[in-house]
C-alpha cells in the first residue's frame, strides 16, 4: 500500500511562510528552509525589541527633560526629586512631550517645583 502524506496540508505550510518572507533578498525569499529561520528568527527579534522599545523611549524621555531642565538651572535628577517632594505627579512621556513642544508649559511646572 502506497504511503499517504497529506501534501495538501505541507504545501499551504509552506506556501503561508514563504508568503511571509516576500521583500526579504535572496534565497531567504524563496528557499524553504532558509526562508523558515529567517522568518523565525525575525519573531524572535520582533519579541525582544517590543521590549527594547520601551527602554529606548523611556531614555529619549530622560534625555529631553535634562536637557530642558539644565536651561532652567536644575540637573535631571534634582528636578525629578523636586517633582516628587511636591506632589506633582508627571511622567516623563508627558514631562518630555511639554519640554519639547511647550516649554512655557514646561517653564511653569519647574517654577511650581522650584517653590513647593
């Protein structure tokens, strides 16, 4: 008796993967199995830097509030304390977001630190 694969199933498999990978140069467009690793490997780099995202915007954020506060005469870490010891709770996406697009807004909240 004649073995039976189900080939219907393999070939869409396939065929869904290499899919994935058009756009990609070379043989990892084309190849199955170096197709295969690259579109795995790409989830593996897709996963990690989803991660790394959140790491990269908190220090762009950081860098934006020291820069905008050393024009105001404070360091990053002496305005954020100041922050603290006043009760204004900012985080830093919006704290960055008004040292770049408001800095009147940005002015205010370092003078409401500065006296509290």
């Amino acid at each position: 008796m004649p073995r039976s694969v189900n080939h219907v199933a393999s070939r869409t498999r396939r065929k869904r993967i290499l899919s994935l990978t058009r756009g990609y140069f070379g043989a990892r467009r084309n190849v199955w199995t170096v197709a295969k690793n690259t579109w795995e490997k790409g989830l593996q780099y897709a996963y990690r830097d989803r991660k790394n995202k959140k790491r990269s915007f908190r220090a762009l954020w950081i860098q934006r509030i020291n820069a905008a506060a050393r024009l105001e005469g404070f360091s990053y870490s002496q305005l954020m304390g100041a922050l603290h010891k006043s009760g204004i709770e900012i985080n830093r996406k919006v704290l960055a977001d008004l040292a770049m697009n408001h800095p009147e807004a940005f002015k205010a909240i370092v003078a409401k630190a500065k006296n509290a």
